[in-house]
C-alpha cells in the first residue's frame, strides 16, 4: 500500500486525524496548529490503517493508539 503521512491535533478532548501526501513536511502541514499530541507515517491496509514513525520536523512520534484513531474517525472501523 501507498505511504502517507500524518499528524492528530487534539481539540475539545478528541483527537482528529489530518492524513497527507508523504511529498509534503509534517510541519508545513502542521503550521499555525496548536495542541499536536502525534505525528508519523500511515497506511491503509486490507486490515485497516497502521501507522508507524515519528516526524523529524515536529520532533514528536506516533503512539500505538493512533492506528484505532484513524480507523475509527476515517470510518474503517474494524
């Protein structure tokens, strides 16, 4: 499957994905966004997102609960 990267920002206590084209810096993407909880690379699978890694430009890395984040919010719930 393709990579892609991304990062969560967390808003009134949820965590909301943002998934994007790997040519792009996380923290171009990440500009002027506050409360960054985690940032790394994903891709979608038969099974559903995994994500793995971390963002050199952020320096911050992705955490085992965002696979389930982005299942759940991108509705690939499984």
């Amino acid at each position: 499957m393709a990579k892609a990267k991304y990062i969560i920002v967390e808003r009134n206590e949820m965590d909301i994905p943002i998934v994007f084209s790997p040519f792009l810096q996380h923290a171009d993407v990440a500009r002027g966004l506050r409360n960054l909880v985690s940032a790394g690379f994903c891709s979608k699978t038969s099974n559903g997102w995994e994500c793995w890694g971390g963002s050199v430009s952020l320096q911050i890395n992705s955490r085992p609960v965002d696979a389930m984040i982005l299942n759940k919010t991108l509705e690939y719930d499984i």
